[in-house]
C-alpha cells in the first residue's frame, strides 16, 4: 500500500494533460483452472486500479487486464510437497504497472 501510495503521488504530477499512460497487469500461479485464474488476476489488477484511482489518480489513463498463469516468472516442480509449491510459486501472484509518461 506505502509504494502504491507513493506512485498514485507520483502519477498525479502527470494527469493534468493525459500526459500518463498505465496499464496494470495482474497475475496468477498455475494452481487451479484456468478460467478461474483469469478472473482471479482480472480482480487483482483491478483492485490495483480502483486503488490508484481513489488516490486521485486520472482513471481516464488507467487499464486494467488479467494475464492469468501465462506470464510465469518462476519455474517450480510438481513433485514439491503441496506448501512448498505454493510457496515457491508465490513470485508468480503479483500484479504489474507498465507506466508510459510522455
């Protein structure tokens, strides 16, 4: 929430003009359907977006999409017990900001 905050301050210097672009991404493991973790990281970007926004943030230079398990960052073996696969699979549940300012 601190680093949010301190973005969305950041961001406000730049929406006078539009002059921002950000477009958050949000993810998930590879536990579960596939359906499911697209919603999943649908909400989570979401989330991240109406944050931002009721920070002040311009929702005229937000969008907000999901990329479910399809943009894995770290590998994990199925053979792990159960808690360590979660827990070794955790980098992958994340949301990510691609800012464009101009």
């Amino acid at each position: 929430k601190d680093e949010l905050d301190e973005l969305a301050q950041t961001l406000r210097q730049y929406q006078g003009d539009d002059d921002s672009s950000i477009v958050i991404t949000g993810h998930t493991d590879r536990k579960g359907d596939a359906s499911y973790n697209m919603n999943l990281s649908t909400d989570r970007a979401y989330t991240v977006a109406n944050y931002l926004v009721s920070q002040g943030v311009n929702p005229n230079t937000i969008s907000a999409v999901g990329a479910g398990e399809t943009q894995p960052i770290k590998e994990c073996s199925t053979d792990l017990p159960r808690q360590q696969e979660i827990d070794c699979l955790q980098p992958n549940r994340r949301v990510t900001l691609d800012i464009t300012v101009n």
